[in-house]
C-alpha cells in the first residue's frame, strides 16, 4: 500500500505544483491587462508594476491552490483509469475511498495552512500592493460622508449629520444629542454647520435645547457661533468607512465589526466578509472531494478535459461566492448564509460525485 500511495502521490505533488504556478500566472495576467491602462496612462515604469506583482504573488498563491488542486488531483485519478491501472487497484481489494484518503488529508491539510498563510503573510502583502497601485497611479480616496449617525465611545453623545467634509473638515444640517448618566434625555443641539478646529467642534447658527430636572419644559438657547467644548470627538468617527475586512486579520475584523455595530454603522458587509475568510479558507478540502468524483469522467484528452474541468468549475465557485456575497450585503441573505452558500454546495456536489464515481 505504501508503494501504491508513493507512486501516485510523486505524480499528484509534481503536477500540483506545476498547476499551481500555472493558475498563478493567469491570476497575476489577469490582474496586469484589467490595469494595464491605468499603468499606461500615469506612465508606471517597469519597476514599479513588477513591484506591484511582486507583492500581489501570495494572494495569487491563495486564490491558485483550490484550482490547482482540483485538476492535479482529478488528473492524477483520470491518468490511472485512462491507463486501466486503477482495474489493478480495486481489483486488488483497495476500495476507491481509502486510494483518494490521502489527497483529501492533503487538501484539509492545506484549508487549514491556508487560513494561516493568509493571517500571516497574504493580508500584510495585499495592503501593501494595494497602497503601491494607489500610489502609482495617484488614486484619491475620498473619506467624505452623506447622512451619518454615530455615537461616542461613552454612549453619551449621538451625532446625525447630513453630509460630513473630510477634506474641510466640516459638518452639515447637525443635529446633536447628549444623555445623562441614566441615558435620558439631558441638551439637544441643532446647528446649520461645524468646523472642527482642532480640540472640538465649533457651531455656527446653533440652538440649544436643554432640559432642568427641576423644573417642566425645555429652555432654547440660540446662538450664531458656539464653542462646543464638550463635543470633542474626532472627525475620523464621521469618515465614510473605507476599510476592508479583507485586508484585516480575522480578530481585527472582528473588532472592527463589533465597533461598526456599537455605533450603528452598517456592518453586514463587513460580517459577510468576515465569514467568508473561513469558508474560502475551506477551498482546498472542497475541491478534493469533487476531483476525486470527477477524476474518471474522461478516457480521452485527460489533461485537457481535466485542465478545462477545473477551470470551469472554479470560476463557477468564485462567480457564486461573489454573487452570494453581495446578495448578503444588501440584506437579501444573512451573511452566514451569503459567506457560506457555495461551499455548501459544492461540499454536496463533491459527496455526491465521490459517492458516483466509478469503481
């Protein structure tokens, strides 16, 4: 048995690797002809796009080895059926299930190196191959924001702004609310704009409603410029959230989602991605299982039919990932749900193609 596994994990480990370094050229091209023009128009020299490429090679690592170890692994079957050599194996009392066992210990093995070859070197590269691209070709982020509501740290304060100017550094139509100690009601402020000048907020054509314990109603203080003191949070708590929980580690992301959500930002995307971390991490462990099905379908043109297969099926994979993914983010799917739609499937897929498979 040990001669058997041998021979055909030499054959399973050379073509894996050899696919793999295939699948990730074609990432890497993929990625160079959609920004090609941008590079051309901002006159990038060589450098700097074999820069860029350098450091986008782990991510491309990661996204290489599900197909890579979908067409190794059905190659490998395909080339022992095509050959009549598996007749020799079954036919020796070594059941299909315990000839595949190593190439699906192989590919949980890999789910879970790549959950953290991810947290360790891939997030840390694609930040900065995001920052070098940016840089490049001088793309603007605007942290500018429209109809923002947040609360401070100490839940004592509420902002609702109508639009939010990062580059100024100024609020518009303000409407601000500060609670008591029991999280009742204590001054409502309204104001037509903000300027931050450095330590707080300063209002121009404010009204102050506050209200006295002691006594019933509220007193309206107006004022045409006030020098709100007690209002001192940054304006970073207004910027349109630009961050991506891909490029966060798996607790970051957590922290960040759960500060999202204390403030009552919109954090279902955020979620979504989150849990689509595992479930892609996942991946590799899928994919064995649906080779392992298919690696018999075709006596003719192995490489080929298995190259095509594998192709075919990982862009079917990544296609409903995305389209679940963002289904999920606009509330027509729970992002559980959404992160984990395709590898559900196609877990079932890959049971029942090795359940199928001929033996």
């Amino acid at each position: 048995m040990k001669t058997i596994y041998g021979m055909i994990l030499g054959t399973f480990i050379l073509v894996f690797l050899v696919s793999v370094l295939f699948f990730v050229l074609v990432v890497q091209l993929l990625d160079l002809f959609t920004n090609l023009w941008r590079f051309l128009a901002h006159e990038t020299g060589l450098k700097e796009i074999l820069t860029i490429a350098f450091y986008y090679l782990p991510k491309c690592l990661s996204y290489a080895i599900p197909p890579g170890l979908l067409f190794s692994a059905a190659f490998t079957l395909g080339i022992l059926y095509k050959n009549n050599e598996l007749i020799a194996i079954l036919g020796s009392g070594i059941s299909l299930y315990r000839l595949v066992l190593p190439f699906v210990l192989f590919g949980a093995l890999l789910s879970v190196f790549g959950f953290f070859f991810e947290q360790h070197l891939v997030i840390d590269s694609f930040i900065r191959k995001n920052e070098m691209f940016r840089e490049v070709v001088r793309q603007e982020i605007s942290y500018s924001n429209t109809n923002v509501t947040v609360i401070s740290e100490d839940t004592s304060t509420i902002y609702q702004v109508d639009y939010y100017n990062d580059k100024k550094q100024t609020i518009t139509d303000v409407m601000i609310l500060l609670r008591a100690a029991g999280g009742e009601f204590a001054v409502r402020i309204d104001a037509d704009w903000g300027e931050w000048n450095g330590s707080y907020w300063v209002l121009h054509n404010s009204r102050k409603y506050s209200r006295d314990p002691g006594e019933e109603g509220v007193a309206l203080e107006q004022s045409g410029l006030y020098e709100a003191k007690e209002l001192s949070e940054s304006p970073q708590i207004f910027r349109k959230t630009t961050r991506d929980v891909e490029e966060m580690k798996s607790g970051e992301a957590r922290l960040w989602i759960d500060k999202l959500r204390k403030a009552g930002l919109p954090y279902r995307g955020a979620l979504t991605e989150y849990y689509n971390k595992y479930f892609f991490a996942a991946s590799p462990f899928i994919v064995v299982l649906i080779a392992t099905g298919m690696g018999g379908r075709f006596k003719r043109n192995v490489l080929l039919m298995n190259l095509l297969t594998a192709l075919v099926i990982s862009v079917v994979y990544y296609v409903l990932q995305m389209v679940s993914v963002i289904l999920a983010k606009n509330g027509l799917l729970p992002p559980l749900a959404g992160a984990g739609f395709s590898f559900v499937l196609f877990l079932a897929i890959g049971t029942l193609a090795l359940r199928t498979a001929r033996t």
